[in-house]
C-alpha cells in the first residue's frame, strides 16, 4: 500500500530528558539463546568439575570466572574492565546463576591464580564439547589442520618471547599451535608455547594426541590433515600414515635440494588446468626407508617476480612459473590433491574471525596460566557461535575438494548485531517470568529459531 509523504515523515528537535532507574532492562536479551545452549550441554557443571580437585571454594569459584569471562567475549567486550558496562544486567545474572558479579580485580586475581591441572582440565573440556557436535553430527570425513598464530602483547607476560612477529617487530609474544576442524571451522585443541620457538616445536605429539582423542571418540570416520612445510619431517609423516589419516604437506626445497634437480630436468609436464601444471613420482630421500607420492606443481604467473632470482640456490624461480612440492598419501587425481591442499587456507579465515570477535589475540594477565585460560575462554566462545548454527541448520549435502566449512557460518559478531544486543525487559506477569522486546519480524524469527532447534537438541 503506497503511503503520504505526510504519513512517513516527522520532525523531532527536542531531546528527551535523561532517567536513569532500575526497572529490569537488559541490553543482551538474545543472551537467552546461549543459556539455553549451556543447559543443554551441561557447561556450567562441566566447567564446575574442571576445578573439582582444589580444596577451598571461594564465593566467586573459578569456573564462575571462567564462564564469566565466556560471556564477556560473547557480548563483544575485550577489556576485563570493560565488565562495569553490564554488570547490573538482568539476563547476565541470570545466565550466571549469581545476584551480583565479581570485581574486575577479583577476575583479574583469579586468572592469575589459576593452576596447571585447571588449565588442562579446561582444555579437555574444550575438545570434548567439539568432539560431541561432531559425534552428533555424523560427518563421514573430518579434516584437521595445524597451524601457529603469534599473539603479540607491550608488556612482559610470563612465558613470552621475542620472536617471528610480522605485524609488530621486536614485541614480545607467544605462539601457540592451533588444531581447527575444516569442516566446522571451530578449535579442537591448543598447545601454548612462546613467542621464540619453531613452527614444528612440540607439533609432533600435538599432531598425534589431537588424532587419538579423535578417533577415540569417532572410530568410523575417515580423518584428514593438511600441513605446512614448517612442520614437514619425515616423523611426522610416518605417524599420520601410521594412524591412517589421509595427509598431504608442502615440501621444503632447502631441505631437498634434489628435487630443484628434477625439477629443472622435466621438460614434459602434465596440464591441470590452464594455470596448473604437475609431474609425480614415488621418490624418497636417502635417509627415509619409505617412498611417498611426490606431486610437483607448477603455476603461471603472470608478473615478473620482484627481487633477486636465486636460481642456483635451493628454490627454483623463473619469471614465468611458480613451483612447490607437494607430499601425499592420498590416491586422489592430482588435481584434486592441490585442491585439498590449497584449501587449508581457510584456517588464516577462523583465526581471523576468532581474533577479531572473540578476543583470541588479548593478553589480559601478567602470568602464564592466566593468559592461556583466556586463550581456551576466547576459543570456546568462538566455538560455540560455530555450535549453535550448527544446530540450527543442516550440513551440505557433499564433500567439496578444498574441503570448506559444511555450513554456511554467520560470523559472530553479526550474530551479536542481529540477536543477542537487543534491549528488553524482564518482568514477572501473574508470577510468570517474561522476558519483553521490540516486535522485530526478523530479530523475532531469528531468536525463536535458535531457541526451538536448542530445545529439540536436548
């Protein structure tokens, strides 16, 4: 129906007079979808039993901090400060379970306290809420993917280190090893390390705990992973070919430098497509007892490489091709190998959104424990956005090459924006307790959705 201007257009000058009083709003009504998720799976006992083995039992427990900070990252705060914002808000309190929350110093304390066995305690859990999704879910082949990402801090945290740091030179830092699941884009496990060390310090026995904890829990799936030539050795590839886990890992040319040799020799290449090009061999290096399937890909490029081209050292460059190796297990097409292996990319895309929306590259605390229980914090927050889409909406129906996310993921602070910041007001009509907001048609949509696929999933 075509309207007047007369019926759309007002004009407002006067600015209302300022109240400030206590009448049960929140600002967080969309909050309720993830207190229907925590009841549903339990976290607030869960988190209860990470600390179970400490004798004193303060007011303010530490999984009531933990979980604190959970939702904090959850409303987009990054600051601990910043928890004087809503620290009187109905829906907060509620989904805490407490009638008044602890002090910023009081957090601040408790984080800095925190103990070794709490930390992996706390870490189990992390994995074991992934693992559970994905039991539930079903999916016939999981891809597990490794990878470091700096986090940068001014100060001299505990356990910090200056060292590979691209965006900030000379910051002290640390770098921890990230395992993320392709398919669901959401962290399985971490292992926390300095700032100073190697890509490949401690991945080998990461890389095998994370396979064993999966399989234990997932014994009819079939189990992927793609590497970095920072984590390439030959260990690590017997152990990955041992479990049975389909792999494929960028070969360093400095460590080879026959495969420069080969490379330089081949005249035939075989055509993948009009920018790729390959020739494979089963080949081995001297001091490996075992062949593997070698892919050597070749790309046009279609500028000329900028800087000196050190062709006689290990990496061969030209102006016209770009070249890698790349090992495998899979008996796949090679272009389906490079497709696969190129898709692990998207990882870069999960520790994005995780370090902008869920705070994943704050420090907040001077000691070691700290700071690695507000990385697990910010990576479950992250995790359980991925989570409660992935209730509300089926998995696509097959496997693409590059093996992307099998849901189409909202990030989570659209999920922010659209649902949870929205005001309202708690009250208690003929003693039932209600919970009243703006009659939005797609906020309104959005949030009984959430709420109905929650409550049959339990």
């Amino acid at each position: 129906m075509k309207s007047s201007k007369a019926e759309i257009q007002a004009k407002f000058h006067k600015i209302p007079l300022i109240r400030f009083e206590d009448q049960k709003l929140t600002s967080f009504s969309g909050l309720l979808i993830f207190q229907a998720l925590f009841q549903r799976m339990h976290f607030k006992e869960r988190l209860r039993k990470c600390f179970s083995h400490l004798k004193t039992s303060p007011i303010f427990g530490r999984h009531l901090v933990v979980l604190l900070v959970i939702v904090h990252l959850l409303l987009g705060f990054r600051r601990l400060r910043e928890l004087d914002y809503y620290r009187d808000d109905p829906l907060v309190l509620r989904l805490m379970g407490l009638r008044k929350l602890p002090d910023v110093s009081t957090i601040s304390r408790t984080l800095s306290e925190m103990e070794l066995e709490g930390v992996w305690k706390v870490r189990d859990l992390l994995s074991s809420l992934v693992l559970e999704g994905l039991k539930r879910e079903a999916l016939p082949r999981l891809t597990f993917d490794f990878d470091g990402s700096v986090q940068s801090t001014k100060g001299h945290a505990e356990g910090t280190a200056v060292g590979y740091n691209k965006a900030k030179k000379g910051a002290r830092s640390y770098y921890p090893l990230f395992c993320t699941v392709a398919q669901t884009g959401q962290f399985l496990d971490v292992h926390h390390r300095p700032g100073n060390v190697h890509d490949s310090n401690g991945a080998e026995q990461f890389i095998l705990d994370c396979f064993a904890k999966a399989k234990a829990e997932l014994s009819d799936t079939l189990f992927e992973s793609r590497i970095d030539s920072a984590f390439f050795s030959h260990k690590i590839l017997q152990v990955l070919d041992g479990s049975h886990v389909k792999f494929s890992a960028s070969v360093p040319f400095e460590r080879f430098p026959e495969l420069k040799a080969m490379i330089e020799e081949r005249s035939r290449w075989r055509r993948i497509d009009k920018q790729w090009s390959f020739f494979e061999s089963h080949w081995k290096p001297k001091s490996w007892d075992s062949r593997y399937r070698f892919l050597f890909i070749r790309k046009k490029v279609k500028t000329q490489q900028k800087g000196p081209l050190q062709l006689d050292l290990f990496e061969p460059r030209d102006i016209q091709f770009d070249y890698k190796v790349i090992v495998t297990n899979k008996k796949e097409s090679a272009k389906s190998v490079v497709l696969f292996h190129n898709g692990r990319g998207s990882q870069e895309a999960v520790f994005g959104d995780a370090k902008t929306d869920a705070a994943l590259d704050v420090i907040p605390s001077k000691r070691l424990t700290g700071n690695q229980v507000f990385t697990l914090c910010a990576m479950m927050a992250h995790n359980l956005s991925r989570e409660i889409q992935m209730l509300a909406s089926p998995p696509l129906p097959r496997t693409l090459p590059k093996r992307p996310a099998a849901w189409t993921f909202e990030k989570l602070d659209t999920i922010r924006h659209r649902i949870i910041q929205r005001a309202g007001r708690l009250t208690r009509p003929k003693g039932e307790l209600t919970l009243t907001m703006s009659a939005n048609r797609a906020v309104r949509n959005d949030l009984l959705h959430f709420l109905d696929v929650v409550r049959k999933a339990a």
